[in-house]
C-alpha cells in the first residue's frame, strides 16, 4: 500500500475546524450542468481569503431568506483551491425550495450569506505518490469528488484515482465535460466508471441500480480492494451504507473509509428542531443548558417534557450559534461537553476521536434523563 496522509483532524489552519461564522459574498456566476443543477461561484475579497482557505472534500453552508423564512443548506466545494473565488453546485431537489430558488432565481450580482468551509471529509494530502484512491459517487455526490480527483492526480506523477459514479441517464450527470477533460488530462491515472441505472451502456456491469450484487462485481472485475489506499463515499444514505457493508464484509479497514451525506434520506431521520418555540411554564421542571460561544457564557432553561436539543435551547437566547442542515449531517453545531451527559440521536459528522474527546453535534444532543444540567463549550 502506498503511503498516504489524508487524517481528518487536519494539518495546518485550511484543515482545521473554524468557527462557523457567516460573510455575506457576491455570485460572480451562476452556470448550468444539467437540466436541474448549476454551478455557483461566489468573489472571495482579498480581505477574506484566509477565512475561505479550504481543502478538497470541505463544504459550504448558504443562508437566505426566502418569503420570510431564513433557509439554511449546506453544498460541497466541487473546485481545487483558487485564491480568489469558491464555487458549489446546487442540484434542484423535489420540493426543495432553496435549491429550486437557486436554479430558477439566483443570479450574478446577487449576494447571499456563505459560511467559512467546514467538513472533515477529507484533510490535507500529505503524500500521495503511489496511491490508489478510489470514490463511489451518486447524482450531486460527485461535487467533492471533483475537488478531490484533482488534488490528488495534480499533487502526484504516480497517484491514481477511480471514480464510479452512478446517474439515471447520461443527461443527469453533473461535471460530464469536466470529467471528460480530467479523463484526457490524466488518461492512464484516472479510471472512470459511469453506471446509469436507466440507459443502456454497452457493458452490462455499467447498465442498472448499484444494489449489492453489481458493488460486489465492481470490486471484483474492476477496483480491487487490496490496491486501494482510502475510499470517499458520496450520495444518498443507502448507497453509502450498502458501500459500508460490503467494503467491511470485503476486510476493509473502515478507518480508510470516508462518507458524506447530504441528508440521510432516511423516513426515520431525525431531523434536528432547531427554531422550534418553547416557552418555560411556572412550576415546571425544567434542565440547565450553559454554553460559550466567543468567549461568551450564556445560560438557557429548557422545559423536561419539550424534549429540546441542545441546539434549539441555545438559540433561544443566542441566534448566532453556528449550525446548517440541523439533521446531524454537516458538523457545524459541533461542541464540546464540559459536563453532564448527553444522548445523540444520530451522527454523520464526528469522527471516532472527535467523540472519544467529548464532541457532539447539538442540533442531535439532548440531555439523559438524570441530567439537569449540561455545560457545552463551541469555541473550543
């Protein structure tokens, strides 16, 4: 196995977790991929370039109001690092209204508050030169690929990178000519592997839905998992899992596997209640939420029977604590319990050591029963 650096606690300030903080940027251009999808590139001023250093694989969180309600969505950065501009792609989801509003609406000119790149998916490439670094993407899963196949094909003349990238149709894929050219760019480092589950391709493992049977043939007839240095694992929640179980069944170790979601996709999700009212009654039993945020320590109390998050308590009273998608998924409500204990509901976002070291995402946390109580610190 070639020797690879791709730690998820970061090396250097672009890896590091910054404070979530929103900038209002300006789009410089808005371009079509698809029939439903656009790429938005928003001016970084020069005075804020070293708060939107990032590295391939981080993401962005976008905030709008939209008919009076502020909206909040999270999109991978699909760009190598460029001093200067920052870029995501938005695929319109079904009933989606900010990314409906993007597609339709958004226009160069127009400013939109962006936070400072967040994510652990992927850290600062170390050493590349041998390795083999293989992502499975579906539909806009592929916009951090994008950012992470250049990186690793441009930091190495020996490193190489597989992609299998699955789509209903060759008109629903996203960066096709982007693909193309990194295919010509780098025709011996990168493999390229289209799967349409609803057109026709001449070889018939490329043909369908990825289920289990046709991952199982992929890494056998043409990604073995013996070669392969890290995966990155990109899309809805039951492609990830099903990649999971099957690259564990095949002895993968999963410490070399990375995932993001953009939601879990899940009927069951719980879906974090950030903004919901809660008044606290005379007489009723109620636990403590104190929190610091900038160096400043606030203090909330939470009704037993309203089942609060962590997250929503504190915006009660602090409407500038960090979160994005609010369902456990980005990382941006992350925080440290100082004391009390704490139960989370799910987790797409904190890493092994991160939870080990007392992490939690607050949008997910609520306190355990015999907890009354809870002391939380974001800044650290």
């Amino acid at each position: 196995m070639a020797a690879i650096n791709l730690g998820s606690t970061g090396l250097g300030s672009s890896t590091s977790r910054k404070r979530a903080r929103f900038h209002e940027l300006e789009v410089a251009e808005v371009r079509p991929l698809t029939a439903d999808s656009v790429e938005v590139t928003f001016a970084v001023p020069e005075a804020l370039h070293d708060d939107f250093g990032y590295v391939a694989g981080q993401h962005l969180a976008l905030r709008k109001t939209i008919d009076g309600q502020e909206l909040r969505r999270s999109y991978s950065i699909c760009r190598p690092p460029t001093p200067g501009s920052i870029a995501v792609a938005i695929k319109r989801d079904l009933g989606g209204r900010f990314s409906t509003w993007a597609n339709s609406e958004l226009r160069p000119g127009d400013r939109i508050d962006v936070m400072v790149p967040q994510g652990t998916f992927t850290s600062a490439l170390e050493r590349v030169d041998g390795a083999h670094v293989v992502g499975i993407a579906a539909g806009s899963g592929i916009t951090p690929m994008m950012a992470l196949a250049h990186e690793v094909l441009a930091r190495s003349e020996t490193s190489t990178f597989s992609l299998v990238y699955s789509n209903r149709s060759t008109l629903d894929v996203m960066f096709i000519e982007e693909l193309a050219d990194l295919k010509d760019r780098y025709p011996a480092r990168l493999a390229l592997h289209h799967v349409l589950s609803r057109e026709q391709r001449a070889a018939p493992l490329m043909s369908g839905r990825i289920d289990q049977e046709r991952l199982e043939r992929i890494l056998t007839d043409l990604i073995r998992p013996e070669s392969v240095d890290e995966w990155f694992l990109c899309g809805p929640f039951e492609l990830v899992q099903l990649c999971r179980d099957v690259l564990e069944a095949k002895g993968v170790d999963a410490a070399h596997v990375r995932f993001e979601l953009f939601t879990t996709g899940r009927p069951d999700d719980a879906g974090g209640d950030r903004g919901r009212p809660v008044q606290v009654e005379a007489g009723e039993q109620t636990w403590t939420l104190d929190f610091t945020l900038d160096g400043q320590s606030t203090q909330v109390e939470s009704p037993i029977a309203a089942r609060e998050s962590i997250l929503n308590a504190a915006l009660r009273v602090r409407p500038d604590v960090p979160f994005a998608c609010a369902g456990g998924v980005c990382g941006t409500c992350r925080a440290k319990v100082v004391s009390g204990s704490v139960h989370m509901t799910e987790n797409y976002a904190l890493e092994p050591d991160e939870l080990e070291r007392g992490y939690v995402l607050t949008c997910q946390s609520h306190p355990q029963r015999d907890t009354a109580r809870v002391v939380v610190d974001y800044d650290v």
